[in-house]
C-alpha cells in the first residue's frame, strides 16, 4: 500500500489550520498540525514531513524566520515549503522565495489552488532520473550524485537551483522563456508566477560564484547557459 505524504501544517488561526487539514486529508495526504514555531520544531524533531505548508505571520518566530533557520539546517533544509501569508505584494513572496521557500500562496487561496501546489511542489522534488554528468567550460554537474563542480571545487546548490542548472545545462546555448523554465523545472500546472524564475536564477548565479556568469539574461526572451569560456569581460 502506498503511504500517504505527510505534511506539517504550521497556521495559528484552528479554523484555517482545519479546513486544510480536512482538505489535505480528504485527498490522500496525511496533516499535522502545530500552531507556532515551537510545536512545529517539535513535530520536526519527532518525524519528518514530505512537504511544510507555513503561515508567515505567526506568534514568536515568523514563518520568515522559521523558514531561514530551517533551510540553515542539514535535517530540514531539503523538505519542500510553501508560504502560507496575506501579504501579497511583490516584495514579500521575493522575501518568502529567497529565504527558502519553494512556492508562495496569498490568502484567501482556493482549496483546489492548494492541492495543485502541493502536488506541483512534490512531483518536482521526486528523484531525478540518474544521468551522466555534464561538463561545460570546467562547470560540472551530475544527478547520479547530486554534485555540482567548478574548476575542482564544489558548490552548494539548493534542490531547485540544482534543477533549473541541471536543465539549462542539458540545453547550452538554447534559450529558455520563463514560462518553459517554470513547465520544465517546475512542471506545468503549477500556479506560480514567472517572477520565481528571476528569485531562482539570481541565487543560482549566486551558488556558482564565477561560474554565475555563464548563465545569460537574453533581453526580451529570457535565460540560458552559454557554453563559451568564462571571461572577465562576459556580460549577463
């Protein structure tokens, strides 16, 4: 029998927490409930979720925070999290995104749109298919393993960094719309907007420090990896 995903609901307000639970449950997932960061570190420390629904505005430490401290550690960080918040300007799902959440949902959100994310988010942290690893201008990258190299050294890429690198360097020289990079790496179905494409290209360049120049904004079209020496002149 096929086990049911479990996920951690972190939401201070019961009636909320609730009917996502109810939600969650009635289509073959498997809820628990904590209601602030304390209980919800607890649940953690006892077992760990497939995947973390967190609320931003919580009593004690924000969602913000939480989702800070634990992409910071080695037993949590790789858990997929979607931001549960009422804040919907741009600047806070940027916020939510580069502290480490996988998705970002605006209160009111329908209970059909927050079975689709969940089911988005977790299909596309499902294991890849074990491949050969690629080698471009000294950069390196192979999925049998999950590491990535530049010029002998290695570099820490968050799971959906690894993913969207994996793609454009399948793909050298092709370039990529934000739309096709949300379909390809994130999957299609997902209702994300394509400004999380722009989050995660920065903090990929980032991650790969002078190797982050190989990776182009082609004005207009959108982004691809280029197969050409790294120089000190290269523009992205």
């Amino acid at each position: 029998m096929k086990t049911m995903p479990a996920i951690l609901v972190v939401e201070d307000e019961p009636s909320i927490a609730e009917l996502i639970a109810v939600n969650l449950r009635h289509n073959g997932f498997r809820p628990t409930w904590a209601m602030d960061g304390v209980s919800a570190q607890r649940e953690l420390e006892a077992s760990l979720p497939d995947l973390i629904l967190l609320d931003w505005m919580l009593p004690g430490e924000s969602g913000l925070q939480l989702a800070r401290r634990w992409r910071a550690d080695p037993r949590i960080k790789d858990i997929p999290l979607i931001m549960l918040t009422a804040r919907g300007d741009e600047e806070d799902r940027v916020a939510g995104l580069d502290a480490g959440a996988d998705d970002y949902m605006a209160k009111p959100f329908s209970t059909k749109e927050m079975l689709a994310r969940v089911r988005a988010v977790l299909r596309r942290r499902s294991p890849e298919p074990v491949g050969e690893a690629i080698v471009i201008a000294g950069l390196s990258i192979d999925s049998s393993t999950h590491r990535t190299t530049y010029a002998g050294q290695t570099l820490k890429l968050g799971p959906t960094e690894f993913k969207l690198l994996h793609h454009l360097m399948a793909n050298a020289e092709r370039v990529h719309s934000r739309g096709q990079l949300l379909d390809k790496v994130w999957g299609d179905h997902v209702y994300i907007e394509e400004r999380t494409v722009d989050v995660h290209i920065k903090r990929l360049r980032e991650a790969l420090g002078a190797a982050g120049r190989m990776v182009e904004t082609v004005r207009g079209a959108g982004y691809r990896l280029t197969a050409k020496p790294i120089s000190a002149t290269m523009v992205v």
